[in-house]
C-alpha cells in the first residue's frame, strides 16, 4: 500500500500520526496497550486496516473566513479554535468531503454569513456529513446559530441538485458560545432527518444527535471481537451498556436470552428502540438514563445478567456503575474502550474485586490518530 501525504498534517488538530507508515503506527498502538494492560493480562496483536484511508463515515468541517475574507471549511487546529482550511484529508470520507466544499463555494453565492466565535455574529457555524457506507444514505446537518436560514429552499435544491445522492438535510440550531458543535434543536429541511446503515447484518436507523461508530470497516471487526468474547449461549441476560443506538445488544440479541441496553442520549435510545422493531429482534428493552444508577438499580433489585457489554465514553466508567457491575456478579464483563488510559483505570478496580482480565484485543479504528480501542474479557473468579 503506497503512502500517501496529507498536505494539511502539520497544522492541522486531527491527525497526531502523519507521516508515519501504517505498519509503524499499529506497532506504537500495541506498545501503548502493553505498557498500560500487560500487568492484568494477556493482550492480542491488534488489528489493523488493510487500506486505512478515508475511513470516517463522518465529517466534521468548521467554517470560518480567512484573511482575505474568503469563506473556509476545515478542522481546527490542535488546542485551539483556529480552522485549517483543508481541502482534502486523507481520513474522512471523500463523498462527504466532496459535499462539504459545495456548502462552502454554495455559502459564498447564498451569501450565507459565516459565524464568528468572538464577536458571535453570523449563521453557519459547522456542517456534519455522515454517510452510511453499507446503505449509501448521506445525512448533511448545518450547524447554524439561528434557526432562520435565508433562502432555504432554493439552498436545500441546489444542494441536492449537485449532490442527488443526499437523503437527509437537517438544520440544528447552536445559539450559544460553547465549543460543543451540535445545539439541541433541529428542524429537518429534507426527508426523514436521518439515516440508516447496516453493520453485522442489522440495519439501523442514526439520527444526528446519536453516536455512531466512525470506521465501520473496523466496526464490524469490534462488534464481532466482542460477541466472541462473551461466548454466548442463547440463554443468557446480557446487559449492553452505553449502548447508544443499541448496535452491540442488538447484534448479540439472536445468541442471547434477553438484551437489556441503558443509555443517557434520548435520540438514541429512541434510535435503539425502533432498530430493535425494524430487525424484529423482540428480546431487546432499551432505557433512557444513566448507565451507573440503572446499573445500581438492578443491584438493588437483586436482578441477575450473566453477561455484562460495556462501552463508555473516553472518560470511562465510574465506581456507582462498577460497584454495582461487582453486585451483579455477571460471569463475564466485555469492556469496549476508546481509551486505554481510563480502562486501565476501571480495570484496577473489577480486577480489584472478583475479576480477572481473560485477553485484551486492540482494534484500530482511527489510523493516524493515536487513539485507541480495545475490547477486554473479564471473567469473575467465582
Ligand atoms: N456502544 C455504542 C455507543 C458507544 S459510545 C456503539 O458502539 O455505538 C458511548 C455512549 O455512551 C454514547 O452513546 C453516550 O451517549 C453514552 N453515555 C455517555 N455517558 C453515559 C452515561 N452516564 N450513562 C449512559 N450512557 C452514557
């Protein structure tokens, strides 16, 4: 696989591994997982990609202008808010990416003003492409501070008459200086206001606000890597935690007894419970709420799962949430990590209380981002 050159790399926030082949980064990765999980237990060679380029199925681009007041779409600069104009990255989605600079030349012609972070005035903040790989379908989100976009319709037909394949346009609305890029509200301006994709055979439906997995190639990898870890019966309770749009229960509910799935997004969870419909899975409940105090709840009521998924955010569980995984005394927990740093954090405590690390098995799904996912089996000593 040839190398190719990112043009962007030495300015640009997103990638911390340019310029580094493939087969050296994947080697960096493994290190990292030995350094920080050797001492609980044995960990797998990690799987890599075999084309790792333009795998995001999800596209972020800032706006802003640039000295000569040209409108720009990019990524910001590490630690900061400054937008690299970037005209190609060698990760996102060349669809996606392709739509984006449409936005941008189409901004200019709409004379659509662009927001600005300091003063606050101005209407486009971002613009969010996420396409289904497997479905084709192409969601567009604009990121405006308003709800009120000038022109919208004549905007959203020549949008779609350059770009056919689009088959959802929402507007959200961020009226408030935060760096957070989606607002709570969204108002859809064409077709349903979200997509579907498939991954292991389900399909599911993605609204904007849900969280997706980025590489689906690598996906599909961790989902199946984590299925086989929990070694399931067809008997079993099986708790998928932070389970977002519900895509590992949901994968998992034909070799289970029973998926219940907890999540703290609404959207998502709606997402989840409607994919359950659409897949005619019927052993699977999804709640609405924080993932520790369902997890405390269920102890309390002295309910049993014999499997526990979980899947947290970078900042990894916490102790209302592992304790009360302790009480319930599942056979075996499969921990899903963004962040090897706070699982080796949660690892100390399971492995502190009646666990033992079985294997850890590092998949890559951000090629040239130091980032890292693992998925971890452990099993109670019991
Ligand atoms: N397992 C899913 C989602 C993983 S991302 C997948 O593979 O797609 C982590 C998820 O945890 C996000 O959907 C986020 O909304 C959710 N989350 C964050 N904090 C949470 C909490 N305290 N309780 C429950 N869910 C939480």
């Amino acid at each position: 696989m040839a190398e190719e050159k990112c043009a962007a790399a030495k300015k640009c926030g997103g990638c911390q591994y340019q310029g580094i082949p493939y087969k050296k980064q994947l080697e960096k990765k493994q290190q990292y997982l030995e350094k920080l999980l050797k001492n609980y237990g044995k960990i797998l060679p990690i799987i890599g990609m075999e084309n790792p380029y333009y795998y995001r199925n999800k596209v972020h681009a800032a706006f802003d202008r640039d000295r000569k007041g040209n409108v720009i779409a990019g990524i910001y600069e590490a630690n900061s808010h400054h937008v690299v104009p970037v005209e190609k990255c060698l990760i996102e989605d060349e669809k996606s990416q392709e739509i984006i600079r449409t936005i941008r030349d189409l901004a200019k012609s709409f004379r659509i003003k662009i927001y600005d972070e300091d003063t606050g005035y101005g209407l486009l903040r971002h613009v969010l492409v996420r396409r289904g790989f497997q479905s084709g379908q192409i969601l567009v989100v604009l990121v405006l501070s308003s709800p009120i976009l000038p022109s919208k319709n004549n905007f959203v037909k020549a949008l779609r008459q350059i770009h056919p394949e689009i088959t959802t346009i929402v507007l959200n609305v961020n009226d408030r200086h935060t760096s957070m890029v989606l607002g709570e509200r969204e108002i859809p301006l064409y077709g349903p206001g979200y997509i579907k994709d498939t991954l292991c055979g389900c399909t599911f439906r993605i609204s904007p606000k849900s969280f997706y997995q980025v590489n689906p190639v690598q996906t599909e990898i961790l989902y199946q890597t984590a299925i086989r870890f929990a070694d399931l019966k067809g008997t079993e309770t099986v708790i998928d935690a932070y389970c977002g749009i519900g895509t590992i229960g949901l994968v998992a509910a034909k070799d289970a007894g029973r998926v219940i799935g907890v999540e703290l997004n609404r959207d998502a969870v709606r997402d989840a419970r409607v994919n359950a419909k659409e897949n005619g899975i019927r052993n699977a409940d999804f709640f609405q709420g924080d993932a520790g105090d369902f997890m405390v709840s269920m102890a309390q009521k002295g309910e049993k799962a014999e499997v526990v998924f979980m899947d947290p955010p970078r900042g990894g569980s916490d102790k209302k949430f592992l304790s009360s995984a302790v009480k319930l005394s599942p056979k075996k927990i499969v921990y899903i990590s963004c962040n090897p740093e706070t699982l080796a954090r949660d690892l100390k405590y399971l492995t502190g209380h009646g666990y033992r690390m079985e294997k850890a098995q590092g998949v890559d799904m951000f090629p040239f981002a130091d980032d890292v996912e693992t998925v971890c089996l452990l099993s109670s000593r019991k």
